[in-house]
C-alpha cells in the first residue's frame, strides 16, 4: 500500500533557519511528501532556498496549502496556522535561560538530548498542553550523514574561530590583537566563521586579518568547516556543543558556563598556550567531551529528520492533555505583525 502524502510547512523568520529546516524538507521528500516555506519579516532571505522551492507568499495561501505540521526554529509561530506546531530549535543552547522559556504555541518539542528532554518534560507535568519527544536536532543531519570528509590538504592545524554575535558575551573585541598575531606566526591555518547576526564593523575589521594563513567562511551551512577544522575557538556559542559532537576539542574564551569538557581562558594572552593543549589533547578530556555528547545529542545517525516526522505522527495520534494557553497578548501581536484580522 503506498504511503500516504502529507503536507508540511518550514516557517521561518531568521536566515540561520534554512540550514535547520532543509534536513526536514529532504527527509520530506525522501517518503514522498510535500513541503513549502513560508517567510515572515525582513530578517529572512528567500535567495538561500534551493530551486525549485515551494515558497508560499500570503496567510491565506498557507491556510489553503493545509499543512499538516509547521516546523519552526524560532520562539513563535501563527496560531491561526493550521497543522499542529513543532519546535525544533535554532541551537543547542541549553545553557541559556531562554532555552526553556514557554510561550504557548506549540504542541510539540522535538528536543536534541538527555539535558533538554527532562527539563521540558518536568515543564509539561505543570504545563500539560504539548508533547516533548527526543529527536536529535535537524541542523545536524549532514554533519553525520556524510560518510566521507573531504578535508584539505594541509600541513598546520586548522582552526575555526566561530564567535557568538552577542555584543555581552562575544569574545571578538578580546581576541582580535591575539588572533592577528597569531596568524602572522604561520603555526596555524585560521578559518573565521561570523554569525549572521554580526555587527558589519567587526566583520569589514577582521578582513582587513586576511592572508594566506587567515580565510573565512561565507557558506550558508557551516558543516563543511566543523569537519575540516581540528580545533574550535568560540565564547559562549551554541556551535560549541555542535563541534564537541564531532569528538574535537573546543578552546572558549570568557565561557560563561564553562564545563570541564572545553578548555576555558579568561585571558588572551594564555590563547596559544590553549591551543597547543587542544591539539594534543588528553585521554581524560576525550572522555569528558563523550560524556557531554551523550547527555546534549547522543544521536550520531543523520536521521533526526526522519525521527521528527515520527514523531509528529505520535502527536497527532495521541495529542496533549489539555489545549494551549489562550496567550491573547501575544497572538494579537502576530496577528498585527502578519497584518492578518480574519478569524475563520
């Protein structure tokens, strides 16, 4: 019997949520469904979709598609979406107070890991409104799924240096005068990865840093990097966790919550005396970085996709408890926001 064909849509209103949501809209494909894109504001591009992409222009063209799911990396979407609202997140940011902040629109949370799944479970005993089912995070499909690195051929260890955007907690000010006398040593290879989100002055500042040991990253998807790259240099940034997940030490610099699975500094001038401590790293930090992967994303298939269209079924097939919150404040907001005032 052939499988039914469902319809799905990817909602997004930031740019870093394409690479999150495309994972889904293949897995989608491979069982013979239909997806389409639906983006709000002007912080999203529609140039960062492939061909042939469905992209829905309008609130009414979204209720006549008729999805049976909406997957949002996000904090917010449309109640007045049909189809039930999944939460797939934009991070592995846990750490973050926000990380585990209700707002009533969802129905379900696909969660990453051990460390997530609890704490919104706990939050549903007294919140019973929305399904919490462990996936793995879609963003990192293609980080497992490739079989084979095409790593470049090189003689010096590379270095990622993949700061947060964050003007209270990015290391970009501290590290600058350490990172371009660095990369005048020729002891490493650096490759610099900003967020999207990065101020234009620091980016157009670290440029003028470029050489032929210094080049950046300017692909929508970082994976290629964090597969080439031996070490990571960040702060407090969720691709921290994404890199440590690749079984390869990562150096922070201020970490606001550092663990003992990251080699911490709070001082610059101690940064190559911690990357030479993460190019050979001990057996005991191997092992704690292991510990963390199990509890922040133990899955290392490439199939958190297919697991969140599972688990959309389970949803469906057994909802919540009890129905969302009226959260009327925050659904006229989106309502003026989407200059939508239909109440059928």
């Amino acid at each position: 019997m052939p499988k039914t064909q469902h319809k799905y849509l990817m909602y997004v209103e930031q740019n870093y949520s394409f690479e999150i949501l495309q994972p889904i809209v293949d897995a989608i494909a491979r069982e013979g469904s239909i997806s389409a894109w639906y983006i709000h504001g002007n912080k999203a591009n529609a140039k960062h979709l492939p061909e042939n992409s469905v992209l829905l222009d309008s609130v009414d063209a979204v209720k006549t598609f008729n999805p049976r799911a909406v997957f949002v990396p996000g904090n917010v979407v449309p109640d007045f979406f049909p189809g039930i609202k999944v939460q797939v997140f934009h991070g592995l940011e846990w750490k973050k107070k926000d990380h585990f902040r209700l707002r009533g629109f969802f129905d379900l949370y696909c969660t990453h890991g051990p460390i997530t799944s609890e704490m919104f479970k706990q939050l549903s005993l007294k919140h019973p409104y929305y399904n919490v089912i462990e996936t793995g995070w879609s963003k990192l499909d293609p980080l497992f799924s490739t079989t084979e690195i095409d790593k470049e051929q090189q003689d010096k260890l590379q270095i990622l240096y993949a700061p947060t955007f964050s003007k209270s907690l990015t290391s970009t000010g501290a590290l600058y005068a350490k990172i371009a006398q660095l990369s005048k040593t020729g002891r490493f290879n650096w490759k610099i990865r900003f967020h999207p989100k990065e101020d234009p002055q620091t980016v157009e500042k670290y440029k003028k840093l470029s050489g032929p040991n210094l080049s950046f990253d300017n692909n929508r998807d970082i994976t290629l990097s964090l597969q080439q790259s031996d070490i990571l240099l960040s702060d407090t940034s969720s691709v921290v966790s994404e890199f440590l997940l690749l079984n390869k030490p990562a150096v922070t610099f201020d970490n606001k919550e550092p663990g003992d699975y990251i080699i911490n500094i709070t001082d610059a001038d101690k940064l190559e005396q911690a990357l030479d401590l993460a190019s050979q790293p001990s057996q005991e930090l191997h092992q704690l970085i292991k510990g963390y992967n199990q509890q922040v994303h133990p899955y290392t298939d490439g199939s958190a996709s297919e697991r969140i269209l599972e688990a959309v079924e389970q949803c469906i097939q057994i909802p919540a408890e009890k129905s969302k919150p009226l959260n009327l404040l925050r659904k006229l907001k989106i309502r003026r926001s989407h200059a939508y005032y239909k109440f059928k």
